[in-house]
C-alpha cells in the first residue's frame, strides 16, 4: 500500500465542470434557482434528521409531507412514510420551540 500524501476532494460546489457562473455572474434568475436547489437538498438530507434541521427545511419537510396525506390517489404505503414523517416533523418543532401541548 502507498502512501498518498495529496488526496484530492471534488465536491459538489468546486466541480471543475460546473455550469453555473461565479457568484457575482449570476442573474436574479440564476440566483433564485441556485437557492431551490440548495433548498430541495437541504430537506432531502434532513428525512430522518429533523432535529438538526433549519425552521425553514422542517417547514418545506411539513409541508411537503402534509400535501402528500391529503392528496387523492396517494398510495397507502406512501400515506405511512408521510405521516411518520410529520409526526418526526412536530416532534421536533415542539421540542424545539418548547410548545406545551397539554392545553
């Protein structure tokens, strides 16, 4: 085994073959779609860690999950997924926010 004393990391935001201009390149419309995208990742990465999460992403994860039970046709499997989802979701808005439920 050799021993590699420079290891290169390629991420997502330093790809060598990204599309998208600097920062300061972007059009209004650019930006808006950049913070979509970070948004739709942010709440893929937080399923099944919504404690971590930001307000925001627990909001987009409520949200999306609560569309998904009121909506016909949804499959019964999924109408599961989605409501242990929200269950995780108001979990962790009350536990955060210390909201007293006992009213």
């Amino acid at each position: 085994m050799t021993s590699n004393s420079q290891l290169t990391v390629v991420t997502r935001d330093d790809a060598s073959d990204s599309s998208m201009a600097p920062p300061s390149a972007l059009t209004g419309a650019q930006r808006q779609h950049a913070y979509r995208l970070r948004r739709k990742r942010a709440v893929i990465d937080a399923i099944g860690e919504e404690a971590l999460a930001s307000r925001v992403t627990l909001l987009a994860l409520l949200s999306d999950g609560l569309a998904a039970l009121e909506a016909n046709g949804t499959s019964t499997m999924l109408i599961e997924i989605k409501r242990e989802s929200v269950k995780r979701v108001l979990k962790a808005i009350v536990t955060r926010y210390g909201i007293d439920l006992t009213d």
